[in-house]
C-alpha cells in the first residue's frame, strides 16, 4: 500500500494534528457550540468522529439518520477542525444482535458473549460484514464530499476484544485459511504433526478452532489460530477499506492498532502496518518506573510497523485510565513529555481518548481532554499548553526518525509461540524485548525495531532478541549480513524452530549454530531467586544455556562462576564472539541483569563508552548521568535538519545534558549555551544542523 498522509483541509496549512476522540451524540447539542469554542482555545485540529455511533445513524434496520451527524461536520468545519471519520461499524446497535443473533462470538467453551458492551461480532460473520458495509458505504457517499473529512477510521481497534471466536464461522474460516496456507492435508498433518496423540486429520471438515479440550492443545494449531485470526480481522478491514477507497480515491484510510504493553497482541502489526494508507496506534502508558521506557519502545515499534513514515497515535490519555486494578494519574508537565515522546518517534498527530470526558457509562472515569471539572482545571490549561507545544514543534513535520545503530528484531510469530511455554512461567516475551531495549537506552542509544523478514542489512548492529522461530531463508539473511561486515546478536531463546514450531536437531539454537560457533545442548532453568554469576563480573538470570560446544574461532567473553547451583553449567562459556567474513556473531546463552547487558552493549557492541571528556551529561549531584539515569536522545532528520528530542529519564533529580543548536521547545528545562538542563519528566526540542 502506498503511503497517505490525512488530507489538509481547504485554505488551512499543514500542521502537526492534535486532538482526539469526539463523541457528541453521547451529549444534548446544545453543548456541541462549547466543544468548538474549546477545541479551538486548546488549538485543537483534528477529531475522531463516530466510533461508537451505529446505533445513532442506523436506528433501525436500514433507516438511517444522518442529519446530526451533517451538522456536527458542518459545525467542526466552520470551526476550522478536521474531521477524521470513523465508519462507526465498530459496535454493533442491539436490534441487529437482536434480529441476528449468529453474528454473536463464541468463546473456547463454546458460549455465546453476549452484547451489553461492545464489538459483540464475529470477524468471519457474512452477516454483519453485509450490515457494516452497507453503512460504511452510506457513510462514504454521504460525506464523500465534505470538506471537513481528511481520513477514514475504519472500526476500532480490530480484535481488541473480538480476537478470538470459536464459532461454526470461525470453523469455516480456519479452514479455509489452512488450505491455503497448506495445500494439502500432507502438509498440514506434517506441519502440525498429526501423528502425535493421534490427530491426524483426514478431511477438512475434521478442524475446529482450539476450542476447550482434555489437556493441551497441538501447539502449531493455536499458532495457526493466532495467524488466521489476525488474517480474518484484516480480510474484514481490506472490505471496509475497499469500499471507502473506491467512493473517495484520495481520502486515505486507516485503523488504530494496539502497540502497547499487554499479555497477548492481537494482529501482527507489522503485516497489518503494509495495509493501511498510514499507521495509527493506540497507547496507554504504564503508571510505574517503565512509563517513559515502555512509552518510548511501543512508540518505536509504531515507527518499525510504519517503516519510518510519519504516523497517527490515535488514542492516549491525559491522565489517568479507568481500567487498571490502581488507576495512577500523570505528573504536570507528563501530558506534553509524553506526547513528545510519540513525536520525537515519528509521529506527527497526538490525539487522545477522548475530547469531552463522558458523564455516564463505562467511562466516566477515565481521563480526557475536558475534564469533568470543565475549562477552569490544570488538566485543560495543560492540554492547553500541549496544543501550544505542538504548535511551536511545526518544522517537525514530515521528518523521519534517523536510523538508530541498532536495529532489534520484534517478531509477532515468535512471540505468539512463546505463548505456548517452554521451560519457564518467568518468560514473558514482551517483556523480555523490553529487557533488551532498555539496555539500549541505559547505554544511550534508543534502537530502531524491524522485523526479521524485511531489510535490516544497513544497520551496523541487529539484534535478534529472543526469537524462537527463523526458517532458513532467515538465517542465509543473517549469515550473509555478518559476512559482509555487520555486527549481529542472537540471545538465548532464539533460532530453536522454523516458522512450523519444528525443532532444529543436532543441537541449539539450531538456525543460526554454525554462524555463532556454539552448540546448545540443553535449557537450564535458573529459579526466581537465583541467578548464575559470570567471570567478567557480569551475571545472568531465568535462563541458562548449556553450550557444551564452542569453535576454536569464538572468543568466550564470560564464563559461569562454580556457583552455579546447576552444576554441568560450572565453567562453560554463556556469552561468545565469533569473527566471520567483515562482520562478527554475538551469542548470548543467559538474560544478563540490568547492568550487564548495559555494559555489554556500552563497551562491547555499541561503544557508546568513547564520549570525549566533558561531553558527558551530569545529575544534578555532579555524578556522571549513566544507567537508568542516560537522557533519551532521538533525532528525526528531514531537508539537512535535525530535530533532536531529549528527555530526563531520572525520576528524582535534573540532568544537565550537553547539546548543540537552537532549542525549539522546552519544558521543564532550562537552556545555556551548549548543555540544557532538565528536571524529571522535563523535555527539550533542538534544532541542531544535520
Ligand atoms: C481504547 C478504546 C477507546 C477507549 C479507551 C479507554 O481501547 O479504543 O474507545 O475505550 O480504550 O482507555
């Protein structure tokens, strides 16, 4: 799909969009005049219009009620406020789950969820497809025209609570999807080896999603479920997509995903990101230490997925959530550093959930632009200050992210693997990404996230963080990488299966063995409270690889310590170097604790320890600003300009980081003249020459 930006508005410039969700058939409409009048003071520009409205344009079977939905358009437009409009298929109303209650989705024990919230629809329903496209389309001849549209939002966050459904249509749907990835009934018995526990199946009709059984499900059958479920949630926006994009050819579309921290994702983003006209996502922070961390990794995967253009987050929040088990609210200043953050990593609209904080239902505690307190509160002065902000950041736009020295490869189909367990509950795959990724910001250096099929060959460093499934045409990639001068890392938990979940043998990590040198026996689980320590000082924790073999070639960089409980482990080797062709091959056979993998990454692979003396940034104690203390710096490039965005990652004290060029915006910081200071949560924007 090419890339398409928003429309821009008749007569208006381009900007950075900032603004959000706006539900005004959810309030009488007399209050929709104040809304103008105070988007416009918080120099809002763009709204998300409609989500959740079918049952306000469609109140019954095919009559349909646009007019308050032509006079809120009108109303935003005279106001000088772009609309992007969704296609409000996102919920369906409850006379049509009354008159066609087979379009409800059914869980792993085949019960119906039944409506009384939202997205109660099955992604491979033929029934509601037809009813959602048929007000999509009314939707997109009606307002084809107005001059307020500039994007279509195509439902809501696709599988966010519809992801899996174990109906007869999902039956169907699996497989379908199966014979077309397999052919033939061969091959899907040998991928999922059928011939254990005796599930071979002989004839299509035989498969049913994973739904509840005796014990465990065949692990590449709930891998399959997983890819066919995204692919059934795509199939299901390409329909939506279609349509909009034959009535209104140059209103680009999109969806908003879920990159954010979660137990589970629901669509291969990546795949997805190559569909869309432009990338939107979705982000809630984390009301704990990781909050600007997290923010930062989820923002660069969105820039990954969105191949650096310039993309949408469509949904965060001013403050608080209402569904965490402790609802945490942002410190001042956080609805700006947050925000900057997405925009120091490509995006270029800052919108929120939502526009005027909901007096009923569901959410009505959770956070907004307007607040229930009104226009008088620090919450609207700050989002006030935030449309400012925005505002100042203009040159900003359209400029690209530059290319990190490290790119981290972030792989949906591993993770769902890992999904199936093995060896550890302590394994999260999420969370070990962030492990890794943060090391890199600990040793200053925010990485870029790729994914294993694409070019990743121009970056100096790669790294294949945990990724347990690479078929062969992945490790070719890799080995002709390194041999042609890159520097590639592969960690413990990667390489063991191809894309089917079928072991390598003759030793781990099986595709990418030869290449780094070492062969792994065997998984060595480390207990909660133990953890194996390395001769270099280093040590490492939750997994340990038995590499019983290493080529004479490989410089062993540590070794185990005879403390190890696990006593086969004692003396063997845990993190390798192998010099091949120009390049070089890390392993590392442990997850190396916070300061260990920092240093690696600091003195070994990124050397970012070779900063000129004096250039160093400082706590405001005088202690060099290391560690969890390094300010995050990233710089986005366009036109020999460079914006660079830098942010104190220190939550108790200022850091006075050195830098050049022009500040831009500053917030909470103060700039001299060749370093800037900035409190916690404080934020600076320079311009700086390229
Ligand atoms: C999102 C959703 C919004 C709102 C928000 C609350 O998942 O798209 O409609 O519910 O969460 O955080």
């Amino acid at each position: 799909m090419e890339y398409r930006w928003p429309k821009t508005m008749t007569g208006q410039e381009p900007k950075l969009l900032f603004g959000g969700d706006y539900n005004p058939d959810q309030w009488p409409e007399d209050i929709w005049e104040e809304d103008v009048r105070l988007m416009k003071k918080a120099k809002v520009n763009v709204v998300t219009v409609a989500v959740f409205a079918w049952a306000n344009l469609e109140p019954e079977d095919g009559v349909y009620t646009f007019e308050w939905l032509d006079r809120v358009l009108d109303k935003l437009y005279e106001g000088g406020i772009a609309v992007d409009l969704a296609t409000a298929t996102a919920t369906p109303p409850r006379w049509l789950t009354s008159a066609h209650p087979e379009i409800l989705p059914r869980n792993k024990q085949g019960e119906v969820l039944w409506p009384g919230s939202r997205q109660q629809w099955r992604p491979t329903s033929e029934v509601f497809r037809r009813y959602a496209l048929r007000l999509a389309e009314k939707m997109a001849e009606r307002y084809k025209n107005h001059p307020a549209l500039v994007s279509w939002h195509v439902s809501n966050e696709l599988g966010c609570h519809n992801r899996f459904d174990y109906s007869d249509d999902a039956a169907l749907g699996f497989q379908k999807w199966l014979k077309k990835r397999y052919g033939t009934l061969e091959a899907l018995n040998d991928s999922w080896n059928g011939a254990f526990w005796s599930q071979k199946v002989t004839d299509w009709s035989q498969i049913i999603p994973p739904r509840e059984s005796m014990c465990g499900c065949n692990p590449t059958t709930l891998l399959d479920f997983k890819r066919f479920s995204s692919d059934a949630l795509l199939e299901y926006y390409e329909a939506e997509a279609e349509l909009l994009h034959r009535i209104t050819p140059d209103v680009p579309v999109t969806t908003n995903l879920m990159i954010i921290e979660n137990q589970t994702n629901p669509v291969d983003c990546f795949k997805w990101g190559r569909h869309l006209d432009f990338v939107s996502n979705d982000h809630y922070y984390l009301p704990d230490e990781r909050h600007l961390d997290e923010m930062t990794m989820s923002a660069a995967i969105t820039d990954g997925v969105a191949d650096k253009n310039p993309w949408f987050l469509m949904e965060n929040s001013t403050s608080s959530v209402n569904w965490r088990p402790i609802n945490l609210r942002k410190q001042p200043g956080e609805i700006i550093r947050d925000a900057l953050v997405h925009v120091a990593n490509g995006a270029d609209a800052v919108c929120f959930f939502q526009w005027r904080q909901s007096r009923a239902g569901a959410e009505k505690f959770h956070s907004s632009l307007l607040p229930h307190a009104g226009e008088d509160s620090r919450l609207f002065r700050e989002v006030c200050e935030l449309g400012n902000a925005l505002t100042a950041l203009k040159p900003v736009l359209k400029s690209r992210v530059e290319q990190a020295k490290i790119a981290m490869v972030y792989d949906y189909d591993s993770w769902w693997s890992w999904e199936n367990g093995l060896l550890t509950q302590l394994f999260d795959y999420r969370a070990e990404f962030y492990h890794w990724y943060r090391a890199a910001l600990d040793a200053g250096v925010a990485a870029d996230v790729v994914r294993k099929e694409d070019a990743w060959e121009s970056y100096e460093t790669v790294m294949f963080p945990v990724t347990i499934l690479a078929d062969a045409e992945i490790s070719e990639k890799a080995r002709h990488y390194v041999e042609q001068g890159g520097q590639l890392i592969v960690t413990y938990g990667s390489g063991i299966m191809d894309s089917r979940e079928h072991v390598y043998l003759g030793g781990y990590p099986g595709a990418f063995r030869e290449l780094l040198g070492v062969r792994v026996e065997e998984f060595v689980a480390i207990d909660e409270n133990d953890k194996i320590e390395l001769d270099n000082g280093w040590s490492g924790q939750m997994w340990a690889d038995d590499i019983t073999g290493v080529s004479e070639d490989c410089e062993v960089v540590s070794r185990i310590l005879p403390s190890a409980s696990d006593r086969a482990l004692r003396g063997q080797a845990i993190v390798t170097r192998r010099s091949y062709g120009k390049g070089s091959a890390w392993y590392i056979g442990t997850k190396l604790d916070r300061s260990s993998a920092e240093q690696l990454f600091r003195e070994r692979i990124l050397k970012t320890d070779a900063v000129p003396d004096g250039k160093e940034a400082h706590l405001l104690s005088g202690e060099v600003a290391r560690g969890e203390n390094t300010p995050l710096r990233i710089r986005r490039v366009k036109d020999g300009q460079c914006f660079e965005f830098i942010f104190n990652r220190c939550a108790e004290q200022a850091v006075e980081v050195p830098v050049a060029g022009h500040p831009l915006y500053l917030l909470m910081a103060e700039a001299g003249e060749d370093r800037v200071v900035l409190e916690p949560s404080g934020a600076a924007v320079y311009l700086c020459g390229q």
